[in-house]
C-alpha cells in the first residue's frame, strides 16, 4: 500500500493505492457516510464488474450503498446526464455535508466532481477511479467537467475530492484497449520532465500492459506523485506549471473532435499521438533533437497507441484540425499556448505558436 498526499492547505486529501482496496473499501470510506449510508454514482460496465465488490465491503462495515447507475462512455458527460445525476442525488436528499462516491473512469470521474461542485453549491465527493486513465490522472487534481457541442470539457469547475481510492486490480476486467490508452498519461509523466521515468516507461511498459501488478502499481504511485507535487504548486493552473500536465492535449482534443468524441479515438490513444506530434512538431522548429521525437514515437507505435494522424483514424486536414482546437479552453486573447519540448524530459508552454504553421505540419505530417 502506498499514500500520497495532495498538499492544499484545507482541500488536502490523500490517494490510497492498494491492491484490492475495493474489498476493503468498508474501512476506507465508512468515516465518510453520515447516517450510514453512501451514494455511489457508476456506469452500467462498471455497476457490473465492479460495484458488487465495493457494495459487499460497505455493507461488511455496516454502510447502506445507494446506487446511481449511469450509461457508460464520453456522451454520459453532457447536459442531459449532468441534469439526470443532481436530480437523482436531490431526490436522494444530499446534504451538503454529505459524501458522494464516483466509482469509474474519468467520464464518471468528471461527472460527478463537478455535479458535486455545484449541488446545493458544493456537497463532498470521493473519487474510486477504475481505469488506468483515471487512476493515474483525471482523478486527482480537483478538475471536473462536462462536454459541449462546441469542445471537450468546457464547462467544469475546480473542485478537489475528499479521498482518492485506488485499487490497481479494477483494470483486470478492462479490454486491453482501455489499459493501453490509460498508458498513455503515464508515458506522459516521464515526457514532461522526468527521463528517466520514460526510460522506465520503454523497459518496463509492456509488463504494465500484460497485468504485472508490480509494474503497475509503480507507475501508478509515481505517476500520481508527480501529479500531486505539480497540483500542490498550481491548483488552478495560474503559474503555468500545472499546464503541463496538458502535454499532447491540445493536438490530442482536436483528433477527439475530428473523430466525433467516441469509440474510434479514446481520449488516452487521442493524448498518445498528440504527444508524438508535440515532440515531431517540436522538432521540426529546432526546438528538440530528431532522436527525442523518433524514440517517443517509437515506443507508442511498439505499445499499440496511435502515433501519427492515420492510425489516430483522423480524416480532417490541417486548417480542420486546427479550427477544432481555437474551441480549446486555454484560448487567451486569441492566442492558444502550446505544450512543446526541449527534449524528453524538458517540456515548456510556448505561447507563440502560430496556428497557420501548426496546420502546415499536420499537413505535412500526414504525407510524410
């Protein structure tokens, strides 16, 4: 078992990391349900694998479980379903001192953090992530949020949970898919500014693939710890330093919209080739040796993510892509800032970039 702290003053929580705290959630989270009882928010996939196991431990610590199943996948974080949870959780009669549990991956993660930021103009929330993604990223650091026609996740709230609760065994019952794409935001911590992590990443990524829960549970912890330090110096993302973790974001947003938010590109395997084109990009202005950007494409080509525009399934051009993106929510007076790189290990935000140049490379990339 391992705890990391989230350092924020009075919003400090922990992220517990422990093999089959799911059966031993009961001890965890029985502090938390006021009257005995606790609301879980899932999705059916998840209601099915598994909420019984959550329940069953609750139940063992003498907790009532009150469940709220909703559909699974990215169209779940809408208006509609945002709408659907308050007014189940209101007919539920949430207080504001209550505690709400979102078990799932980062749409469920999302949803219920930011319906919990505005019910009764904030009630808690506890995050019991499920996915690899989540585990290692979108259920720590307090966002949350909700999709529009207009782009990804741009109408949220900065709201931190109470607890985050890891069980690393969850993703035995995901499809290889769902694992890899999580993957992703690993690679992604050792891009950003720890080498040797991402060297970690080449030698040991395929066991973390294969269900190693050794090598699992390492990238997890780690991957988390740099997380919680960066979120600890930049809550709201206000000094810059917390932009960072937006590495292959902004190219990988504009592919999601491209592929109309759903099953052809996930959001982790969207981030992966949005980080290959991070660093290519980065390369092509002089600001990154040619090796950095082959050795990263080179490693999510061999783990199976998408690399480039093509096997990202991503059929707009340049000037498409590029009108995605000035939907982005970092858009500041009309310039969008950039995640780009020195190197491995030595990502910056450049506020510069010009968006025609950006479309000429992603043209020129896809005939390359």
């Amino acid at each position: 078992m391992a705890i990391v702290r989230v350092a924020l003053d009075a919003r400090s929580y922990d992220i517990v990391i422990e093999q089959g705290a799911l059966d031993r959630a009961g001890s965890w989270l029985a502090d938390y349900a006021r009257k005995g009882r606790l609301v879980v928010v899932t999705d059916a996939h998840v209601a099915t694998a598994q909420l019984p196991r959550l329940e069953a431990s609750l139940r063992g610590a003498g907790v009532t479980v009150e469940p709220v199943i909703l559909p699974p996948g990215e169209q779940t974080k809408s208006w509609r379903h945002l709408e659907e949870l308050l007014d189940a959780l209101l007919a539920l009669e949430i207080e504001r001192g209550d505690h709400v549990v979102a078990l799932g991956g980062g749409v469920i993660g999302d949803l219920v953090g930011f319906a919990a930021s505005i019910l009764k103009r904030g009630c808690h929330f506890i995050q019991v992530p499920t996915t690899l993604l989540a585990q290692v990223d979108s259920s720590v650091g307090g966002k949350t949020a909700i999709n529009a026609r207009a782009g990804k996740n741009l109408i949220g709230s900065f709201y931190q949970p109470a607890l985050v609760l890891i069980d690393p065994s969850t993703l035995d019952t995901l499809p290889v898919r769902e694992t890899r794409a999580g993957y992703a935001e690993v690679v992604k911590y050792g891009l950003i500014d720890d080498p040797d992590f991402f060297a970690w990443c080449e030698a040991e990524g395929d066991k973390l693939l294969a269900g190693d829960a050794q090598a699992r549970e390492y990238a997890i912890e780690r991957s988390v710890a740099a997380k919680a330090e960066i979120v600890g110096e930049d809550e709201r993302e206000t000094s810059g330093r917390r932009a960072l973790l937006n590495l292959g974001h902004t190219f990988g947003h504009a592919l999601e919209a491209d592929t109309g938010f759903s099953q052809t590109l996930l959001h982790g395997e969207g981030v992966g080739a949005g980080m290959a084109l991070a660093f290519r990009y980065s390369a092509r202005l002089g600001l990154c040796p040619a090796e950095d950007a082959e050795r990263v494409t080179a490693h999510l080509r061999a783990v199976g993510l998408p690399y480039d525009l093509a096997s990202a399934h991503v059929t707009a051009d340049g000037t498409g892509l590029v009108a995605h993106m000035l939907h982005d929510k970092k858009m500041a007076a009309g310039t969008l800032p950039f995640l780009l790189a020195r190197g491995i290990g030595r990502t910056f935000l450049s506020k510069d970039v010009v968006l025609e140049d950006v479309a000429a490379f992603l043209d020129e990339d896809r005939a390359a």
